[in-house]
C-alpha cells in the first residue's frame, strides 16, 4: 500500500548511516523529513543517488545534439 509519494524533483537532500536513511523534501524554508531505521540505509542511499545520476545524464544527453 502507497502512503505518500515525493516526486524527484522535490527530494532536497538525503543520507544514511549504519542504522538509518534520511531524506528530506521541500525546501529550505518548508522541509519535510523522513528518517527510516534500517541496517540497509546503504543500499537506499546508493539506489537514489544512481537513479538521480541516471536521469541527469539523460538530461543532459538529451541538450547534447
């Protein structure tokens, strides 16, 4: 079951640790946190950062004739 969904564009900045993921939408004026407890923060932390850099470099390829 889907409780919330945060569009790419709206995650700020996230992290992770040992024992956490943390992920933060909005901006800096109005953010919105989200901490899970976890011992695979890692893998979610490494998930985004490649989707992200997926969709960059597709940005970027697509202005690129």
């Amino acid at each position: 079951e889907l409780l919330v969904n945060h569009p790419l564009n709206k995650i700020s900045r996230w992290n992770s640790g040992n024992t956490y993921f943390q992920m933060t939408t909005g901006s800096l004026v109005r953010d919105n946190k989200i901490l899970c407890e976890t011992s695979l923060g890692y893998k979610m932390d490494d998930l985004l950062t490649s989707y992200i850099n997926y969709f960059l470099l597709k940005q970027q390829n697509a202005k690129d004739p």
